[in-house]
C-alpha cells in the first residue's frame, strides 16, 4: 500500500462550484481506496489559486521533495494549481518520479498522453479563471460606469438588486446623515458619537454601538455626497443613486477628523457663536473650546485656516461701544443746549394764552358760520375765512403737542447720554445672553479675516457719534446768553432726540434697566454713580 498526502483546496472567490472540503476528502478517500493507497496526511488549503502564494501547497512540495510520502492525491487539474508557475511545480514533482494523482481524472500523470491531457485541462482552467476575472471587472466597471454600486449598500443606504440604484433607507439614511452632522460640529469624539448613535437609533450588527472601524469607514465614504469610490483600484465614478448629504459637510467632517484626533471638545454656549463671520467666506464663525480658550474657526474647506481667540473679539467689541466718547462735561454741554432748546420751543407757548387764542378762533368760526347761514357773505368768502380760521386752530393745537413731545425728548435725551456713556461698564457686566443682545443693537458688520477683527459701530451709534461731536462744549458757552439755539445745534439735537426715541435704543435702555435689577446690576449701579462723581 503506497502512502500519500491528500491535498484539499477551496477558494474564497464564490464560483458555484460547490466542491466543499469534505467533498473533495471524499472523492480522494473514494480513489485512494481504489487504487491502493493510504492517506497518510491532509493538507487543506482555503485560498485563491489566483496568487502562486500558497503556504501549505509549498509545505507540502517540501515534505514531498524530503521523501515523506511517496506521492500526492489532489481532487482535480483545476484544484491543484490555477496558475502555471504551481503547475509546473507539481510536473516537477512527477519527473522526481513522486507520483501525483487526480481523484477526479482518468489519466496516468506518469504516461506521456496523461501529462499531455492535463496540460491542456491546466491550460483551458487558467484560461477559464482568467476570463471569469475580466468578465466580472467588465460587468462591475459598466455598471460602475452607469452610475450603479455593484456592491451591498453602505449603511444607509438599501440594496435593490443587481441592476438596481441603491436608494436612502428610511430609517437609517436620516441617521447617517445626523451622524456627519453631528461629527462636522466638532463636538463629538468617534467614541461619543458612537454612542449618541446607538441612543438615536443606528446601531451595529450586534445591536450595540457601530464599531469605532465602522464609523470611520463610513465618515470617510464619498457614496454619500454621491459619488462611488473603488479604493483599491483607485478609481473614481459619478453615482446614479441619491446623495444623502452635500459636498460641503463631507469636507467639514474630513476637517473635523484630520484636525481634532485626540484633542478633548466640549459642549459650550460660547459668548461670540453666530455673530463673527469669516472675512473671506461670510459663513459663521465656530466655536470650539481648547486647552481654557474658546477658539473661533471657519469650517468651510475652501477658506485659509481662519480661528481667531475669543479675546480679540471682545476687546473689538468694547472699542466700538466706547465709540461715543462722553465726558461728564460734554453731557452737562449737551443737557443744557437741550433744555435751551426745549425752552426755547416753550418761551412762545403759554398755555393759558394757547387756550385763550384758542377759544378765540372757535369763537369766530361759529360767527362765520352764522354769517354764512344768514347770508350775509357769499360762499367763496365763508370758505377762504374758514380755511384761515382752520389753519390757526391746527397751528395751535400743534404748539400744545409740541410742548408736551419737547418734554418727553428731553427726558428722552438725558437717558440717552446716560446709556451711551455707560455702554462699555453695561457691557462688562451684562449677563451673557445680555453681552450679545447689546452687541447686536450696537454693532454690526462683524468679521474676521486672519488675525484682524472688523466690528463697525451700529448705523444709530454712528449716528449718535457726529451728533454729539458737532455739538461741541464751546457751542455751549457761547449760546449761554442767547435764547435760541444756533440751526447747527437745534438739529444735532433734534436728532438726538430722533435716535432716543428709536426702537434700537429702547431695547437697550430696557436691558440697561434689567441690569439693575440683578445681582451684576447692582455692582453697575455702585459704579455708574462713582463715574458720575
Ligand atoms: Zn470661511
């Protein structure tokens, strides 16, 4: 009894052929008991034949060579080697006189025909592996070509056959996309982010969170912004199927993932976030915390490496709300033109002798009116003397009102001066939500462009600035004697009292008074009043 290796091999490739390692075993049991031999040891190899790489087929070529059986029982031709330089190797070992038998083949390896016949099989089998190979790439690169994944779906995405596009899942897509949102914010880690998935809903095969490899994978896949991506041929094809998410965000979880490995980012309702754009895209500016600064950055890809600290934001800030610069002596300027312009309204106006002048003029329509009716003037002179008439009375009942405004501009003016000269100290202290309220009423056109921050002052802060530049204290003093205002100065405050009237300048004012009532307030209190001194 002649006693041989028996040599099994399955592929990994899934070709139908269904010859299982134990089939096989069965077949070289079935000819060995046949033909006299004794298997004296299995060597199974579970690899494509594709590659020459084999280690167990080389270690059993080894044993063979040192003489450790007397020959090899192999299933068939096409099982024994798929490439040339394997198959020479095996006629090697058959002109070393070890003999080599095929469970499956009739021929006689030794005889000159048999070696001839299974020559040809080798040849047709490699030839038949070649073409599947090229006909399969074929069939993927046309399909890949048509814009269709011939692939299982990434996650996300379902599979409908073949043929088919892939379309949006339902109920994973949404979380796919929550997932590059969520990343792209910068304020997960791929460990927490695992996490908060499974909480929403996406979870692995197992059921618990993705695995960290999986959530890598999928954040790094192109297939969602639509386009498909064959790694390992370094190819690149337009998909037919939907994108779940755009360009955009793919490129800020890239950013994310190149830029922040390992660096710790908090949740944080950072003071600045939303009112900085970035200078060369106008996006948002984002916050991030880092090392006990707060941090604001452009994510979009296309900008330069825009990020700016907090600090340079808020010292651009105060220095546009300090913008108006009023000393104590300029308000007492600016009040005392104000009260010379309000008496100067008043200095015409008595209200006994309004009401007076008024009761006149009702009186002498009512005669006009009964002249009218007696006929003793015509009717174009009853309407020319009641338009007169009516055009005194509207003159007058105005002066009253004007009386009444000029007080309520007055007050109106010196809360004004007040809260301008006390912007910054308002500033300082406000609560946060505070701090950006005042930034938005006071400020605008905010940026940064590298390292420069751009804040410009509010339309009405501008406004407020020339008004009170142009009424200077020496406008002041040389008016002091005289009644009226000179026209320079009545409209300086004119508008003035415009601008504290106006909406902007109430809600500020209202968050001025706010401020007294807490804890902050009050130390804004105590200070306001040692700056009045
Ligand atoms: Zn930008």
């Amino acid at each position: 009894m002649k006693q041989c290796f028996g040599y099994v091999r399955v592929s990994t490739q899934k070709q139908g052929e269904g010859v299982s390692l134990e089939a096989q075993r069965d077949a070289i049991l079935r000819f060995a008991g046949r033909n006299d031999i004794t298997v004296i040891r299995w060597f199974e190899e579970q690899q494509t034949a594709a590659k020459s790489g084999r280690p167990v087929f080389d270690a059993m070529l080894k044993d063979l060579r040192a003489g450790k059986a007397a020959g090899v029982v192999m299933h068939k031709i096409d099982r024994s080697a798929r490439n040339f330089f394997d198959w020479a190797r095996i006629g090697d070992l058959a002109d070393r006189g070890i003999d080599v038998h095929f469970a499956t083949e009739s021929f006689d390896f030794r005889s000159r025909g048999g070696r001839l016949t299974a020559n040809i099989q080798m040849a047709v089998a490699e030839d038949y592996v070649r073409n599947l190979r090229s006909e399969i790439k074929k069939g993927q690169r046309g399909l890949l070509e048509r814009g269709y994944y011939p692939f299982s779906a990434p996650i996300g995405y379902s599979n409908n056959g073949k043929g088919e596009l892939k379309t949006i899942d339902p109920i994973s897509g949404p979380l796919v996309r929550q997932a590059f949102e969520l990343y792209a914010s910068g304020q997960y880690s791929l460990h927490s982010l695992r996490h908060e998935l499974a909480r929403r809903g996406l979870r692995g095969a197992s059921g618990g969170p993705l695995s960290k490899g999986c959530l890598e994978r999928f954040l790094a896949n192109p297939f969602y912004t639509g386009t498909i991506r064959i790694r390992r041929a370094g190819e690149v094809y337009a998909g037919g199927h939907e994108p779940l998410i755009d360009a955009e965000l793919f490129e800020r979880v890239a950013l994310v993932r190149s830029g922040k490995s390992g660096k710790k980012v908090t949740r944080h309702n950072h003071l600045f976030r939303g009112l900085f754009a970035c200078g060369s895209c106008g996006r948002a500016m984002i916050p991030e915390r880092q090392k006990g600064h707060v941090y604001y950055r452009c994510h979009v890809p296309a900008c330069p490496r825009n990020c700016i600290r907090e600090e340079p934001l808020d010292s651009a800030v105060r220095q546009v709300l300090q913008a108006v610069r009023l000393c104590d002596e300029s308000i007492t300027a600016i009040d005392q033109l104000a009260k010379k312009w309000s008496r100067a309204g008043a200095r015409s106006y008595d209200a006994k002798t309004a009401s007076m002048r008024l009761a006149k003029v009702n009186e002498r329509i009512e005669k006009l009116e009964d002249a009218a009716i007696e006929q003793i003037i015509d009717k174009a002179t009853f309407m020319a003397r009641k338009e007169k008439l009516l055009l005194e009375k509207t003159a007058i009942e105005q002066e009253t009102a004007d009386q009444d405004r000029f007080g309520r501009d007055m007050d109106a003016i010196g809360r004004f001066l007040e809260l301008l000269k006390n912007l910054v100290v308002h500033y300082d202290y406000a609560d946060p939500m505070g701090k950006r309220e005042i930034i938005e009423i006071g400020t605008s056109n905010r940026s940064v462009m590298a390292k420069n921050v751009s804040v410009e002052p509010a339309n009405w802060l501008v406004r407020a600035e020339e008004a009170v530049a142009g009424l200077s204290c020496a406008d002041a003093r040389t008016t002091s004697r005289i009644w009226r205002l000179s026209k320079h100065s009545e409209q300086r405050i004119q508008e003035l009292a415009a601008l504290a009237r106006s909406s902007e300048v109430e809600r500020l004012h209202q968050r001025f008074m706010d401020g007294y009532k807490n804890a902050a307030g009050t130390r804004l209190h105590d200070r306001i009043d040692r700056n009045a001194l």
